[in-house]
C-alpha cells in the first residue's frame, strides 16, 4: 500500500539557491535542464525570488523537505517547466506536483498550458501525461532536445479539448 504524497508547493526563496543548484549540479537533472550545471549566481536570478508576472517559481516539497523546482510562465503562450531531484525521482512527485499546480491556474483563468518535454526523456513525457497533459502532435526543439508539445487537460485524463488561451493577469 502506498502512503500519500505530502506534497506542498512554495514560492522559491534566495535560500533556496544551494539546494537549487546542487540539483541542477547532477547529471540526471541537467542532462534535461540546460545541458551542464548551472551556476549558483544564475540560479539566484533564475529560480529563486519572484519574476512575476511571467515567471513564478516553486520549491516543491514532500513531508516538508524540499524535492525539486518547478516554474510557471507566461509569455506567447503559458506553460509549466519542472524537474525534481535525481535521488527523488521515481517516487510520483512531479506528476502530483505538476497536476496540482496546472489545476490551480487552470481554476484561476490560464488556458492552453503547455510543457515540451524532451522526446527522448521517456520519464519526463510520462510524468506530464500521469499529471494530466496530452501531446497536441507539435513537435519542436530545445536546447538541441526534439520536444513533443504537450497541453494540460482538466478532468479530462489527458484527452484534448478546446483551449481560450491565457488570461492578461
């Protein structure tokens, strides 16, 4: 019997930034994350502190310690980025971390959110149909990964449906 997820998202915090970056200082994580470890600096101004309204970054935390990151944005679009620490994976957290989060913005007006998982990163594009998102057939590349588009499907199960695009927060 699994026990359930203790799963909180919070907003990232300057102290955050070591524990950030040693995450992104493992393979398993930057392989998908950019490639190569990411500087302490960098990360201070990436991922920690508030970049609203287009980014809003969360430290994501399972019976109250912290697991991994995962980031909202808006831009041409909106969309979800996230990876949880490599000795956490496996565990379901980032399908219920992601879901949890896509269901709240969802509910307060964003549409057509997305994700472009590597398509090679078979976990990755797994967790984000566990959490809810379906591939809409648009291909893409980042950071010289093929992606897959992906958009979030409330209730739906992952089956895709019409989409109003986000709100002008």
């Amino acid at each position: 019997m699994e026990a359930p997820l203790r799963l909180r998202l919070r907003r990232s915090h300057r102290s955050d930034a070591e524990t950030i970056a040693a995450w992104l200082g493992r393979e398993e994580v930057h392989r998908w994350w950019g490639g190569a470890p990411v500087p302490l600096e960098e990360v201070v101004e990436k991922y920690t502190g508030d970049r609203l309204p287009e980014v809003a970054v969360y430290v994501v935390e399972t019976a109250g310690r912290p697991v991994g990151l995962i980031q909202a944005w808006q831009d041409d679009g909106c969309g979800l980025d996230m990876f949880i620490a490599a000795d956490e994976q496996g565990a379901g957290v980032g399908p219920a971390a992601a879901r949890a989060l896509a269901e709240d913005l969802t509910a307060r007006g964003w549409r057509d959110l997305t994700v472009d998982p590597a398509v090679d990163n078979v976990r990755a594009v797994r967790a984000w149909r566990r959490a809810g998102f379906a591939p809409t057939g648009e291909r893409g590349v980042d950071e010289g990964h093929e992606t897959r588009l992906m958009v979030f499907v409330p209730g739906s199960g992952g089956h895709p449906t019409a989409r109003a695009g986000c709100p002008a927060d």
